[in-house]
C-alpha cells in the first residue's frame, strides 16, 4: 500500500480542520458574566455583570429597576404589592432569576453551570 | 482511475470519512437548551436535550401558543369557556358543555372522589371571598359569616350532573376554579404535543412545578426541591424518565394582614387556609394527578396525609409540616437526598 503526498496532504488538513472545529465549538462555556432582561415576550437588554449600572424597565404595572454592581445584578424596585422581585436579592450564580409578575419582567444571570436542571417550588 | 488503483489507496480514504464523521458529530452535539418566559399566569422554564437548535426554537413557540390557550380557556375569573360554564352552571338548567373544559371537569369529579372532598374546585366562591381570585391578592380575609354562608351551601364537584356533553349543576353555589389543577393538567398536554413534534428529552417547569420526559444523554435529570423557607435548596431528586414532581406550599399566594399571613390552599371544610403543613411535594407519572394531590394532601395535613395518598394512588410524597418534620412515603425516601442538614424525618407507609 502507497500513499502519496496528496494523501498525506489530505489527512493533515483533515485532522486540522477537525482539531479547530473541537476547539471552536466544544470550548467549554465561560462563567456566568451576562444578565439577560426580558419584558413581557421581548428581550430588553442583555449586560455584562461587570459594569455598574441602572436599568429602568417599563412593564404593564410600573417601572422595575434593574441595579447591577459588584458582579452581581438585583431587582432594586418593582411595582409588585408582595415585593417578591425584590426578596430575590443579589443574583450571580447562572440560572439565578428575580421575577415580577404583576409587571411580567424576568431578569435572569446567563451561564452554562447550573447546579440542577430545574427547580421545584 | 481504475478499481485496482481504488483498492491500493484504503487508509487516505477511511481517514477521510472518519474526518468527516468527527467533524458532523463536532456540529450536530446535543445539548440543553434553555428557554425563560411568562405563560398561564406564571414563569414558565423550558428544557429541551437536542442537536437540533430550530426544533427547539419551535417547541419553545409550541408552549407558549397551548399554555397561552389553555390559560384563556380555563381562567376561572375572566372571561372565557370557564367563566360562561360558570355562568350556566349557575342557572341549574342543562346546556352543552364546551369541549375545552368539559375533560378537565370530568377529571376533576373524579380526583374530588378519591380525594375524599379535599380537592374541591367547586368552591371558587371561597377562593373569590378570600381575594385569591386576582393577580395580586390582599387582604383583608372575609368575615366568619361570610365563609360560613358558603360552606353551608357545601358545593362540591358531586353536584354537577354530566351525561354525554350535556351537563347541569344541582346547586347554585357551584362555582368552577380548578387552579390546583390547570396548571398540571396543561403542562401534561403542552408536554403531549412536544412529543407529537418529536422531543424526546426535556422539562418543562411552570411555576415550580414540572414534568421531565426523557434524560439529558447519559445521566438523568436534576432537580432541586426549594426549602419551605425560602433559603435555598433543601433537597434533590434525579429523574431517569416521564414523571412529573409537584410542590404545593404555603409561601406560594398569599397576603399579611395584622402579622397575620393568609395562604391560598384553602380547606373546604373549614372555608380557611389550611393548617399544620408548610409545603406537600409529590413525584407522579402524571401531571394533571400529581397537581390535584398536592393540593389534597396538603389540606389533609401531617396526620391524614396517609390515606387521602392511598386514596389517590400516589406512592410518592414528602410532607413538611409547621415544626420542620419532614414526613415521606418509603418511596420517596428512595428517591430525596437531602442537600446541606437534613430535617428530622418520619417515614410513614401507605395503609
């Protein structure tokens, strides 16, 4: 059996173009650093968790205002009567999430880690 | 090129294709896709375990279009299917049922039966009375006459008369909410259609509560059970295939007034929010049943919690009850690992 340069050549550009596609699409994810806003069915902002920053958001009840600090972001203010937005307190763990019903805001930290695949409460 | 030529070159030719087999298994990984949104009054998460991104994109748009029906259809206090059979209902003559909700109040007599009346959606009135039949409940909490007017006319799923799609109700104070029920029963069939679409893997989760079909490749799903206080997890439970976990608890709806908090599981038998348990969670093979017990078994609380389960067929429960006791059927002791310090827990069979 002979291989030739060409063959040679072709197994070579194979296994690179192999070797970056791992590389390029098996990278493993990176730590939660953005914070995704969604009002009603629409995604309002998407913020590195790294800049401070305020962020109001328009909702059927009210403004909710978003506060990020500290690699951290919090529901600081919500037209909701029970302030259940707010009890959610500093979220920074991907998957975390503060949430306003009566204002049908979600603010939730991106990431791949999650400790569980859902919650159940 | 000849077949002999073909034959003397194999190894360039093999390298190829397992190049290419490698490089389409690097594009086409499974993997979970995520998606957050509100739907049927609550946050609803979806999971889906695939390679394919656009089937996941449209079983995310499949959710929302049936909760987003099912919810209008069943809302016990706006307008729609439910609230015109409540009106008809009201009147005590016979009418045709509406196809939308006529399967899920046949289910409901039949839950309230083996429930022993402790699920008991004909009792809207009460949840109206107490101001649970809003968006964002207050207080104050009624008067002592005013539950009492209700629970003297006791109006139960029995009164409701069905024959074919022809049914008429033989009191007046039935009054259709099936809250403790909806929800499970919508997710059950969103769930239903995603299969139908060709999911195989996934959960779906409407506030807290969830359904899980298939496994996220080689290990099972995780699911995290919140503490009844509100801090953190208190618990995990690993699903290996179709079940449905759900969690009923006195921090979910409810109001303070004077210090004093009022919760919506509300026991038909005494007209007021239910006493001695804080949370009931419940791993069931199906949804729409799984939602119902939880509520039951809730209002049955830490003594009778037993044989309302037995009743229901349900194998797998956890009650905590107001000291922190944590009582489980043995099926689900199997089934809990505590994360963190477990509570003192009492296992109690089934009779």
């Amino acid at each position: 059996m002979m291989m030739t340069r060409a063959d040679a050549l072709v197994i070579l550009l194979c296994s690179l173009l192999v070797a970056g596609s791992y590389a390029w699409l098996w990278t493993p994810a990176a730590p939660a650093t953005q914070v995704r806003v969604v009002a009603g069915d629409r995604e309002v902002a998407r913020l590195p968790l790294d800049q401070p920053r305020q962020l109001e958001v328009a909702g059927p009840a009210g403004i909710t205002l978003v506060e990020i600090r500290d690699g951290a972001v919090r529901c600081a203010a919500s037209p909701g009567s029970q302030g259940i937005c707010q009890q959610a307190g500093w979220l920074r763990q991907a998957g975390d999430m503060a949430v306003s019903l009566p204002n049908r805001i979600i603010i939730e930290v991106l990431g791949d880690e999650w400790v569980f695949d859902s919650v159940n409460y | 090129m000849t077949l002999s030529r073909k034959t003397r070159h194999p190894i360039p030719a093999l390298a190829l294709l397992l190049c290419l087999t490698l490089l389409l298994g690097a594009c086409e990984r499974p993997e979970i896709h995520r998606d957050r949104f509100l739907a049927f009054g609550t946050l609803v998460e979806l999971n889906i375990y695939t390679a394919d991104r656009e089937l996941a994109a449209r079983a995310s748009e499949s959710v929302r279009a049936d909760l987003d029906y099912m919810h209008r259809a069943w809302h016990a206090w706006e307008p729609g299917p439910m609230g015109r059979t409540n009106e008809l209902l009201a009147t005590g003559l016979p009418f045709s049922a509406n196809p939308s909700v006529l399967p899920l109040i046949l289910d409901a007599q039949r839950l309230h039966e083996a429930s022993e009346g402790l699920f008991n959606p004909a009792m809207g009135a009460l949840f109206a009375l107490w101001g649970f039949q809003s968006d964002d409940p207050r207080g104050p909490p009624p008067q002592p006459e005013q539950i009492r007017a209700i629970l003297e006319q006791m109006p139960s799923m029995a009164d409701i008369e069905i024959d074919g799609i022809r049914m008429r109700s033989h009191n007046p104070a039935v009054r259709l909410d099936l809250g403790a029920y909806a929800k499970g029963y919508g997710i059950r069939e969103a769930m239903t259609h995603l299969r139908d679409m060709g999911v195989e893997n996934a959960i779906l989760n409407a506030g807290g509560d969830l359904i899980a079909i298939g496994r996220p490749g080689n290990r099972p799903w995780r699911i995290g059970v919140r503490n009844p206080d509100g801090n953190g997890v208190l618990a995990s439970i690993e699903i290996k295939g179709d079940e449905a976990i759900f969690t009923s608890g006195d921090y979910e709806r409810y109001y303070l007034h004077e210090g004093e908090r009022y919760h919506h599981i509300l026991d038909p038998r005494t007209g007021q929010p239910a006493r001695g348990t804080r949370s009931v969670t419940v791993i069931h093979s199906d949804a729409a049943e799984a939602d119902a017990a939880s509520t039951a078994l809730f209002i049955a609380g830490p003594e009778d919690w037993p044989r309302i389960a037995a009743g229901l067929g349900i194998d797998k429960v956890m009650l905590i009850d107001d000291n922190g006791l944590a009582h489980m059927t043995p099926a689900m002791e199997r089934r809990v690992k505590f994360e963190g310090s477990a509570p003192e827990i009492r296992i109690t069979p089934l009779p």
